[in-house]
C-alpha cells in the first residue's frame, strides 16, 4: 500500500491546481453541471473545485459531510448532475495519468457522498 495520501502523494496543491483548472473547465463545458453555475462568480467556482478536490483528495480543507450537505441544500442538485460531475472527474483524472488504483479510490470517496449532495429528482 502506498504511503500518504492520494492529496500528498500527487504533489499536493501543485498538481490539485492543475487538476481543479482541468476540471472546471469540463463541469462549464457540460449542459448538464455547467447551469448550476450560472450565477457563480469564478474565484468561487475556482474555491468550490479546489475544496471538493481537496475534500476527495483527503487534502487539507476538507469538508465534513454535514458541511456538505448544508451547502447542498438550497440548490437542488439531482442524480443525473451528481452523476456527470463524477463521470467529468474521472475523465480528468484519467487525462493526468493517475493510477487507477487511486481513480477508483477517489470515485469511492465521490460516490459516497452522493445522498449528501443530492436533493432533487
Ligand atoms: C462529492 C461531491 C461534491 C463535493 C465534495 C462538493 C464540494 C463543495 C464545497 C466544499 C462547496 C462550498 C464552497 C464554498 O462556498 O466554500 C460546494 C458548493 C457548491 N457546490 Fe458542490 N460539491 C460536490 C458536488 C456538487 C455537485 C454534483 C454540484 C452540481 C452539479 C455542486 C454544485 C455546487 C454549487 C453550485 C455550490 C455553490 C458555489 C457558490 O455559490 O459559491 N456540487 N460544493
């Protein structure tokens, strides 16, 4: 088993930088998670990506679920855009040559939350 966590062992902020501008850029791209950020100013999509790769990443600012679920809350996230903001991040990470050991331990960590995210049909 590899030493560390998945955050320290891929270079910490340096490469979590460098996947978040990645990332964001697909969640914009996508019809289906890009409305939800419609009214979002940048530094605080940059924020929110870089603190759900961080949270995921087991990295510093992690956010607690009840945290989670609280900011959640108010904007009616369904499955489908749960389910294409993980798809959306395998695919990056799968562009940054992460092992796939690694991708699927991160997909768990996504998935887990998924009832906490999700509020709507
Ligand atoms: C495991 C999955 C997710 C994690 C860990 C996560 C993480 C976070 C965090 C930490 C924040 C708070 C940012 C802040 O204000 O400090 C946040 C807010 C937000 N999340 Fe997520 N998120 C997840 C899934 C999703 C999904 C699936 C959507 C929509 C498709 C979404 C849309 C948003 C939006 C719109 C905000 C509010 C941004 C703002 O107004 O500043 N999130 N998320």
């Amino acid at each position: 088993m590899a030493k560390g966590t998945i955050f320290e062992r891929y270079g910490g902020f340096a490469t979590a930088g460098k996947i978040v501008m990645a990332f964001y850029d697909r969640i914009l791209d996508s019809d289906v998670t890009g409305p939800y950020f419609d009214d979002v100013e940048m530094p605080r999509l940059i924020d929110h990506q870089t603190k759900f790769v961080a949270t995921v990443m087991g990295g510093p600012a992690s956010y607690s679920d009840e945290m989670l679920e609280q900011l959640h809350r108010r904007l009616d996230v369904t499955g489908s855009a749960f389910d294409e903001m993980a798809r959306l991040f395998r695919d990056t990470l799968e562009e940054f040559a992460m092992a796939r050991e690694d991708i699927e331990a991160l997909m768990k960590e996504i998935n887990s939350r998924r009832d906490v995210i999700v509020s709507a049909n």
